[in-house]
C-alpha cells in the first residue's frame, strides 16, 4: 500500500488507475502518476504537458476529464484518455496518449486527437483491451449540458495505435433506450478464441444486466 495522488484542483477527481508488470499508473482529473511496485514515484505530471504536441483541441489546456488508463498486456503497452472540448456545443474530442515501449517513463508517447463527434459530448468515456484492438464506448449527450441523446462504442486497431498511427477505427450508436455500456477488459495472458467478440454490458437497476457482441 501507498499514497496516491493528492487534490488537485478539479471535482469529482475521477480516479483512475491500472498495473502492469514493472509500474502502477494513476490518474485523476488532470493529472498522471508513475510508480514503480514499491511504491516509489517514477514521474507525475499534468495532462496538457503529456498532449503539448497533439493535434487541437488535445494539445491545448482544454482537457477537461474522465482519464482512464490501461494496461494492453498483448502489446506491452500503455494507454491513457481525457476528453477535450473548445466550445460547449462541439466539436468534442477523445485524447488518446499510447506508451511507444513498455517503459511509460522514458520511452515517449504516440498522441491521437479522435472527433468523437461534431455535436454530440462524449461523457462517461470507458475502454477496454481485446484480442483484437481496443474498444471505448460513451454516454453522448447534446452539447455539453443537453439531454442525452445514446451510446456509442468505438473499436481501435492495436496496431495502427502502438506505431504512431493514423488510427483505423469503427463505431456504432446504440439505441438511446440503454447507456453506460463497459467493454470487456482482457486480463493476462491467455487469449479468448479467435473470432471472439468483444463484450459490452450495462446494468439497468434494480436487477436488469444486458449484453452485447461487437465483432470488427
């Protein structure tokens, strides 16, 4: 056991973390923490200084949250996300940041800047590592502040990702009766048989659990 990140600024702070071999990452809105598995920080900085280089608006201090960060043990790589936005009505953006070796603090970073949409906020964002790719989905809503309006669920080519891209994706909508959906998350090292889709599931209180295959 061992401190993590402190306040910093930002409410809720969503944290956010993840384990991989040699390092534990934490992040929290809007912040990135590196330690080895003693406990000792390797590295802590902010998100804008991670996407200084990215394409707009990722580059910009316009990141406003929902980190998450992934270990793909398929590829021995790192994953972090934010979403940033210049203008409450859109565009809004998925900031993706890829280890470019498995070391995440000396060996650098691929940035992407995806448009998850012209109008519709992608809040809520969730990923999970397949087989196959990466798979993220969202809560999209109209404008930053609008009703919500349905999911989407994306699929990224892995290798297309860990190479510096530009990255192949496919996304679909989902009908605005369901939200929240979580992709499956592969953990270790054995792989599902090939062909297997990758699961998305939400639950729907008070005891409602549905499931669906995305196959690329």
């Amino acid at each position: 056991n061992f401190d993590g990140l402190g306040y910093t600024g930002w409410f809720p702070p969503d944290p956010n973390g993840d384990v991989g071999p040699n390092h534990y990452i934490e992040v929290v809105n809007t912040s990135v923490a590196i330690f080895d598995k003693t406990g000792t920080m390797l590295a802590n900085f902010h998100y804008n200084t991670l996407f200084a280089t990215a394409n707009p608006p990722c580059n910009a201090p316009l990141l406003r949250g929902d980190p998450i960060v992934l270990y793909d043990a398929i590829a021995d790589r790192w994953l972090l996300t934010d979403f940033a936005f210049a203008n409450s009505n859109g565009p809004f953006y998925e900031c993706i940041a890829v280890s470019k070796i498995a070391d995440p603090v000396s060996g650098g970073w691929w940035l992407y800047t995806l448009q998850a949409d012209a109008t519709l906020f992608n809040d809520y964002p969730k990923l999970g590592v397949w087989s196959d790719g990466i798979y993220m989905s969202a809560d999209m809503f109209v404008g930053r502040t609008g009703p919500f309006s349905n999911v989407r669920v994306w699929a990224f080519n892995r290798t297309d990702l860990i190479s510096g891209g530009p990255v192949k994706n496919v996304y679909f909508d989902i009908s605005s009766s369901y939200i929240h959906l979580l992709p499956s998350n592969l953990r270790g090292a054995t792989m599902p048989p090939g062909g297997t889709p990758n699961f998305f599931a939400s639950v729907d209180e008070p005891n409602i659990f549905r499931l669906w295959k995305f196959q690329v």
